[in-house]
C-alpha cells in the first residue's frame, strides 16, 4: 500500500465541496488515515511552496492559500499516488478531464479546489510540513 496527501484548498471551503471531494476519495476506495483541519500561515505556505518561490504566480498563491481553511488529508491505497493524480485531475484548465475533480468542479488555474503530491519525494516533504510542524 502507498500513501499520498491531499489538500483541500479555501475554494472548496467558499464553495461548500468538501463534502463531495472526500466522497469522490472514499468512492474510489482510498483509506483516510490521516486528517487536519488549519488556516495556514503564511511562513508554512511559503515553505509548503518553496518549489514555487521564482515564479510570476508564487505570491498569488500564497495570499489564496492563506485566505481560509485548508483541509490536508493522508491517505493509503493501491498505486495512491498515479491514482489521487488522475483523480484529482490536470492543473492546467484546458487539459481537465470530466469526471476528474478538477474537470467537474474547479473553475480556475489558482482556484482549482485540491492539491495532491505528484511524488514519493514530494509526498515525505509535504507530510512534514503539515503533519509534524
């Protein structure tokens, strides 16, 4: 079994979503094992983010990440991380799937309702940073 984290973004929280994208985790048969509720400051923003830090979009991101709640949650399953990707969906707007979360309910790049780790690498730092700090 492997493990992979899912965040959910102050967007699905402004829309109500967070019912549906934990339904849509538990419909594919991921096991939660792991949950926490927090509104991030902006220093773990900035850290859970440092990939980021030398783009245009870095502090756009940081400021909707800190705007509300965020829900982080681990969870455990077959292939966890290829298939909370495909799950999830494609970051880029014009290449989100129907049937995918983003492509059913996201409505922007920045506002695109969830985070996943796209890594085994990525999922150990990004586990650090939400659940040990």
């Amino acid at each position: 079994m492997e493990k992979t984290l899912l965040i959910l973004k102050p967007d699905a929280f402004k829309r109500n979503l967070v019912g549906e994208i934990i339904k849509r985790l538990e419909m594919k048969g991921f096991k939660i094992v792991n949950m926490k509720f927090e509104f991030l400051s902006k220093e773990k923003a900035m850290r859970f983010y440092e990939v980021h830090k030398d783009k245009i979009f870095f502090n756009d991101l940081i400021n909707f990440m800190i705007s509300g709640p965020i829900l982080s949650i681990e969870v455990e399953g077959e292939n966890a991380i290829y298939i909370m990707r495909k799950l999830i969906g494609a970051t880029k707007p014009e290449e989100r799937e129907m049937g995918s979360i983003r492509g059913d309910l996201a409505i922007g790049l920045t506002e695109d309702l969830v985070h996943a780790s796209d890594s085994k690498e990525n999922y150990e730092y990004e586990r650090k940073i939400i659940f040990e700090d």
